[in-house]
C-alpha cells in the first residue's frame, strides 16, 4: 500500500508562484510514475504533468512553459512549481503515483489551488 500526503496548495494572486509537494510512503513498492492531475469544479480530472522514470517528462498543453515537474527519488517526493499563475489554473490539484509492476495508480487527498485578485 502506497500512502501520497500532499502539501503547499493555496490562494494567489494572478501572475503569482506556488509549489505543490507529495510524499510517498510505504513499502512493498517501486515508483515507475509520479505525477499532478487537477479537476476544476464541474469539469473532468485531467492531466498536469508526469514524470517517468525519474526523468521522462509530459505537460498539459496549458501548463507548458508555466509548470515544472521535478522528484526527489531519495525522498519518493515530487515537486511542482507552478509560476505565472492563471484564474483558469483553479483547481483541487492531486498527485498520482504509479507502481513499477503492479501498474497501480495510487492518488493523493487533493490540495485545493485557487488564483484570484
């Protein structure tokens, strides 16, 4: 069992930074991906940002340029640093972990991201 505590969500102003962390705990398991997905209310979950195998990177079309996914593999922890923020960036943001083997897609409890003036 992989356990994801999720932390650094907030209010910002427009054109502000904020960086979401996520742990991992457990034992048992390997870390094949790490990623963020974000659902803003009354839209599906989507996609952020992932890295795989430590280094792989893939970006949501809207994040690009903005967002930055990183990991500290000695402490299973991905970062992701969000600069320049948007309104449209709201959202509650959850991190994903995918075991190496079982392929298992373990989710955080959501760190709520909210951009306003």
């Amino acid at each position: 069992q992989v356990q994801l505590v999720e932390s650094g969500g907030g209010l910002v102003q427009p054109g502000g930074s904020l960086r979401l962390s996520c742990a991992a705990s457990g034992s048992g398991f390997s870390i094949y991906s790490m990623g963020w997905y974000r659902q803003a209310p009354g839209k599906q979950r989507d996609l952020v940002a992932r890295i795989t195998g430590g280094s792989k990177t893939d970006y949501a079309d809207s994040v690009k340029g903005r967002f930055t996914i990183s990991t500290d593999n000695a402490k299973n922890t991905v970062y992701l640093q969000m600069n320049n923020l948007k309104p449209e960036d709201t959202a509650i943001y959850y991190c994903t972990v995918e075991a190496l083997g079982t392929w298992l897609l373990y989710w955080g409890q959501g760190t709520q991201v909210t951009v306003a003036s």
